[in-house]
C-alpha cells in the first residue's frame, strides 16, 4: 500500500517535498500535483524527493478509452486503491471546497473520492480565507465525514498577514501520517464480521415488524475494520446506508436469517461484532396473503432467539462485541446490564447506550464501552464515525495483547 501526498497551490507547497523525502525512506509514496500547483513549484523538487514523476494528469498522453475498456483498468481508481493514507499539504481553500462538496476535476480530487484509505487534510491559506464561513462550513462537512484536519499554526503569513493559516510543521504532519499508515495495517490478516441494520418479521405476505435502527453504527465499525487492513463480511438487515463496494455483504431480513449467514461465515473469522438491532419479538402465526384492514386485530407474538447468546456455542475463541441498548436509565444503572448481558453472552467487549437520551436512527451517539475484566470508557456525544473508530481502537488494543 502506498500513501499519496497531494500537493495543491498555497504557496507553503515548497516545504512538502522534506515530507516527502522523510516518508519515502519507510514507504511507498506517490505524488499528486494540482495543475495549480505545478505552476508554483517545479515538478522536479518532488520527482527528486520521491526518486517517481509526480502524477497530475486525469487524461496523460496516449489515453485510449479502448484500452481501459480492453484492460479494465482506471489509473486513477487504482491510484485511490493503492492508497493506505492520503495527506494533502498544503491543502488550499479551494481545494478544501472541492473535497468536502464531491467535485472531482482532476486527478488529486477524483482520486479522493474514489479512496476509501484515510485523508489528511493540512490548510494553509490567508488567515481571513480560513475564517471564511464558507470555509468553515467545508472544514465541519469534512469532520463529520471522518477526514482528518490538522489544525494550521499561527504566526506570519507569506501574504504579510499574521494570524492561523501557516502549514503545520512537517513533523506533526509525518507523525500523523506515519501513525494513520499504522492503523491501515494493524488488522491485515483478520477476518471479521460484522452485523448492521434492523431485522423484519413477518406479519403477513405484506406487512412486517421492525424496529428504527438506522444500521449506521454498524456499517461505519465494518468501513473501520476495512480501513485497518481486515477482511470483513457485512451482515445487514434494514439499513439506511449501504458499506463501501469492497466490503462482502450478507444481505438477511429476518433475525433467523441472520442467524443462518452467522453460522455460514464464522468458522474463518476471528472477531464478531453484533452490531445489528435485531427484533426482539416475532408473530406467532404469520398469515398467507393480505389480511384484511377492514376491522381491529390481535397480534400475537413470541420471542425471537438470542443471536447474540448463540455466538460462542458456534465459535469459542472467537473475539466477541455486543451491543446493548437501553432507555432512560442512570450511566450506573446502564453500565450494571451492559455487564450483566456481556456475562450472559460470554462477551470480550460490549458496546451500551441509552436510546432515549440520543434518538435512534441520529448521526451522533454516547457510548459505554466494557471489558470482561472490568475496565470501561465513557465516550461522550460524538458522531457515529468516531465512535466507529474508538470501538474499533478497543478491539485492537486487546486482541494484541
């Protein structure tokens, strides 16, 4: 895997080629110049900085659409495959603006949103180009979609300001490269699943019950996992989103659905995390056809199985994570039945939250996460993506122990 340092326009952009050189004595590093860019600094500083011509051009000599049809090969897609991280320095206004709303005009910004590797966003700019609203409305659009911004420095400006907007300092950069590159390969070799969405049962051929589960939470740990370098099978019910196109889905609708894709899947996986919200109760006698609306009915229901009680009868050795989720109850009194289910299920890890406090189906959440051997962390309100990471981060910690 490669880490790919564009470079855009600011005038900070003669000081990336020192990234460069430090990054290319422990990795693979490719160079993406803007045309903007190109005109500012010489190709040649970063050609020599990384002994490989700096990519810049969606369409380079010689481009044949007949040959990516024959070959079945995009350069740019896979440049974003080959990513592992990418850090963009200096990250201008405009480039910042082109990231955070999906335009994609040439080869630095098509290859950003064609990865799914992490991005590392470091600006640079006038001080008063960074307190813009529109700019600061771009840097949160980003934030929330899981890209990393490292915060500017203050200090003199090469436009004669002084004020935010200085290039970090190459050594906080590569230490956040250097660190973000580590995370992509920490889970290489791992197979793991995953369980998302809400699951169905029938009432009759037209009608279900489900529950408000967004599968959010779980599609994020699984796009997570796969961002460490994992092997990971996504088994999702109802979900309002889809996983990235390199994640394996099980698509279920029933809880024993998911049960079967479960025991299907588990026998090469090394870690589970049943992550999905999956129905509680069942229609007794479901019926044939449409029943009638035309007057009240009784439902009758039954209880479903405990998926997550079935997990390690199927594998013991397998690193589980559940998931527990209650309404309006004390942090103590919340943390009391996460431990009490994560006993039950023979849990490695569990995953608590209060679903009245924080609406189901929203982007932000407050966890508590507990261990078998009694260790907990309080994660405050925070979107769903970091919550996503700071699972994932607990997981890693304890399966290299």
């Amino acid at each position: 895997m490669a880490i790919i340092v564009g470079i855009s326009s600011g005038i900070a952009a003669f000081r990336a080629s020192e990234l460069v050189r430090n990054l290319k004595k422990d990795y693979d590093v490719k160079v993406i110049m803007t045309g903007s860019a190109r005109k500012m600094i010489p190709e040649k500083e970063f050609e020599k900085a990384s002994g490989v011509k700096p990519e810049n051009e969606l369409f380079p000599n010689g481009f044949s659409y007949r040959k990516i049809l024959k070959k079945r090969k995009v350069e740019h897609i896979a440049l974003a495959d080959s990513a592992s991280v990418i850090v963009v320095a200096p990250a201008t206004a405009n480039i910042i603006a082109k990231i955070a709303n999906g335009i994609a005009d040439d080869l630095l910004t098509t290859v950003i949103l064609a990865a799914k590797a992490r991005v590392i966003l470091c600006p640079s700019m006038n001080a008063n180009m960074l307190d813009n609203d529109a700019t600061m409305e771009n840097i949160r659009k980003l934030l929330n979609r899981g890209f990393i911004l490292l915060e500017p420095d203050s200090g003199n400006l090469a436009c004669g300001y002084y004020g935010n907007g200085r290039l970090p300092e190459i050594s906080r950069i590569e230490r956040e490269v250097r660190k973000n590159a580590e995370k992509g390969n920490e889970l290489r070799g791992s197979k793991v699943i995953v369980t998302a969405g809400g699951t169905e049962e029938d009432i009759d051929d037209m009608r279900v019950i489900t529950n408000r589960s967004s599968g959010k939470t779980g599609i994020l740990i699984a796009e997570e996992f796969s961002r460490r370098g994992a092997e990971v099978i996504l088994i999702r019910g109802r979900s309002e989103k889809s996983a990235w196109a390199r994640i394996k889905e099980i698509r279920v609708r029933t809880s024993g659905e998911m049960l079967s894709a479960i025991r299907r899947t588990i026998r090469n996986c090394d870690i589970i995390v049943h992550a999905a919200a999956v129905g509680d109760f069942k229609v007794k006698k479901k019926t044939n056809g449409k029943l009638d609306s035309s007057s009240d009915m009784v439902l009758e229901l039954t209880r479903n199985e405990k998926i997550i009680g079935k997990i390690k009868g199927m594998k013991k050795n397998i690193f589980l994570v559940g998931f527990k989720a209650e309404c309006n109850l004390s942090q103590k009194e919340l943390l009391k039945r996460a431990v009490d289910s994560m006993k039950s299920a023979e849990c490695d890890l569990i995953v608590a939250n209060d679903i009245c406090r924080n609406m189901i189906g929203g982007d932000e959440n407050e966890v508590i996460i507990a261990d078998s051997a009694g260790n907990t962390e309080y994660v405050k309100k925070t979107t769903k993506r970091v919550i996503a990471e700071r699972i994932v981060d607990e997981v890693c910690k304890r399966i290299k122990k």
